[in-house]
C-alpha cells in the first residue's frame, strides 16, 4: 500500500477537471469542489477501495445491486469484475405478492400501525433472507430520494421505498452496502459528457429516464456484460421478459437501473484497481489516464450522441 502522502502529492501535482473526472470515474465522495476537498474525497475513496475490495480475486468477485421499490423490487447479481461481466441473476419482485398480503397475518388491524409496520419488516426479512447478500462480494443499493418532486400524491410512496431501504440497510448490517443515486449514475456513464442545452431538448427529455437507459444497455450486451444463454444478437424488451421469465406486460425501468448500477460499481472498481497499478508504477500519468478513461466512456456511448444530436460540452 502507497503512502498517503506519496498519494496527496501526487493528486496535488493535477488540474482541478482532472481530479473531478477522476472522482467521477472512481466513485470517490466529493465533499467539496475545492482542490485540497477534491484530494482528501479521493484519498478517503481510494484507500476505502484497497481496504475493502481490492484484495478480492478480479476474476471471482460478486456484486449484488439493488434498485428499491415495494411493486418493483429489482435486482442484478453478477461474477466477475471483468468486462464483460456475467449475469448469473437478474429478476424483479413485487414484494407483497411474493412475501406479504396473504402470507401476513395481523395481530391487531391490517391497517393498525402496529401491523404496517411488522409487514414491512415481515417483507423485508424474507426478502434479505432470499436474496443473501452476505454472500456477495459487493453490495450495492439504490438511495430514495426523500421528497416528492413537488407531487404531493407521490409521497406516501417515496416515504414507503425510503423506509424500506433502510430496513433493508439494518438487516445487512454490518456488511457494507454501497450507495447510488440514480442521478450519479447517469452522470458517470452519460450527461458529465454532453451540454446542459442539449440534454433539455423535447425529444432527450421524453427518453431521458427511460429510452435512454434501455438503449446504453442494448448497446452494451456483449460488450460490459453477458447473459447466459441468451442467443439473440439484439435486446428488445419481449425478448428480455421472456428471457427473465416475467410477464410481456411488466415495465423494465426498474430492471435497466439495477443492471447499470451493478455496470457501474464494476467499472468504478476497474479504475481504482488500475489507478492503483499506476500509483504503485510511481511514473504513472494521471492526466493521460483520466483522459484514457474518459475517451472510452465517449466511445460506449457515441451512438446515443449521434442519435439524439447531442453537444460535447467545451474540452472533450
């Protein structure tokens, strides 16, 4: 392991934007925009990553990843840190289906707090009991956002899905579960790429959440994972479904998100893994590295560019 003080000169020696995409493309916590706030967010990130999970065998090592939701509990396991990585497990729940309503019994009222509350954790321990993160490498879940976007219909659910998740958190615990927005991982794989402009046009809006997503993950099939079994040289939503053995009705939303957050925990430890090689090289470039990194980001994702006319912001 280097020293930490070989580490802060050398982040030290680098451009601000350097440090930025290198935080982004790692993972690291930005706990400011400031350099030497940029330097110890990396430090803390690089160290947490040898510390944790750099010891884990690249060719064994196993991510579970979670996207939340109490109709639409989607979740992806895979092998393997290199890519492409394999897909052993990709499903979708709905969790009172599969763990309450009927396989609940109340002890009060159904609607009595008391008995709200013992089905979620009724819901929850099934759940983490089938699921089995503890053996699992890697563990990466979906953070709620905690307010309604100002749809004031909408809250009782976004309340609902933030205490499941932190249900889920306190059956895991103590084991490490790493979180994700939604928004941080689109801007890891896309929007730190393209201008503000042209991310509010009508027609990126429309597939901004969804067609999006749907389109970076045909793309990648083959290429940053694999599915087992899976013949077909593209990827349609029916084929998925069949594929995954859910219903041709069921929305896929859920099912695109918790894949890419498992693409993007792997990715993210595929840097630190080689920044660390470059660390430990002690002649390493970390500016051409970064820019290596980011000129591949550009290359999985320039067809989305192409197709939707998007505007590289200045520098890239």
């Amino acid at each position: 392991m280097i020293q930490k003080s070989y580490l802060i000169k050398r982040l030290g020696s680098c451009k601000v934007s350097t440090l930025n995409d290198l935080a982004i493309l790692t993972g690291s916590p930005v706990i400011s925009n400031n350099k030497s706030c940029r330097i110890e967010g990396l430090t803390a990130g690089y160290y947490f990553y040898l510390n944790h999970y750099h010891k884990i065998p690249s060719t064994q090592r196993s991510t579970l990843s979670i996207d939340v939701g109490i109709k639409n509990f989607s979740y992806c396991k895979s092998k393997s840190s290199k890519f492409p990585i394999t897909i052993t497990k990709w499903d979708k729940l709905n969790l009172d289906n599969k763990y309450g309503n009927d396989n609940y019994s109340s002890i009060l009222h159904k609607d009595s707090i008391l008995d709200n509350k013992r089905y979620l954790n009724q819901l929850t321990q099934l759940l983490v009991n089938e699921l089995q993160p503890n053996k699992y490498d890697v563990v990466i879940m979906e953070i709620q956002r905690t307010r309604s976007a100002g749809n004031t219909s909408t809250l009782p659910n976004v309340l609902l899905n933030y205490t499941l998740e932190n249900l889920i958190l306190g059956y895991i615990y103590p084991q490490i579960v790493i979180p994700m927005t939604s928004f941080k991982m689109t801007n890891f794989w896309l929007h730190r790429f393209i201008t503000r402009s042209s991310t509010n046009t009508k027609k990126l809006k429309i597939n901004h959440n969804k067609g999006i997503r749907f389109e970076l993950m045909k793309l990648w099939l083959n290429k940053l994972f694999v599915l087992p079994k899976y013949t077909n040289l593209e990827l349609t939503k029916l084929d998925l479904l069949k594929y995954l053995n859910l219903d041709k009705s069921e929305k896929i939303d859920d099912l695109i998100d918790s894949l890419l957050y498992n693409l993007t925990i792997n990715c993210q430890f595929q840097h630190f893994n080689e920044f660390h090689q470059l660390m430990v090289s002690n002649d390493g470039d970390i500016a051409q590295f970064v820019h290596d990194k980011n000129k591949y980001h550009l290359e999985l994702i320039q067809p989305i560019i192409d197709k939707y006319g998007l505007e590289l912001k200045p520098g890239i």
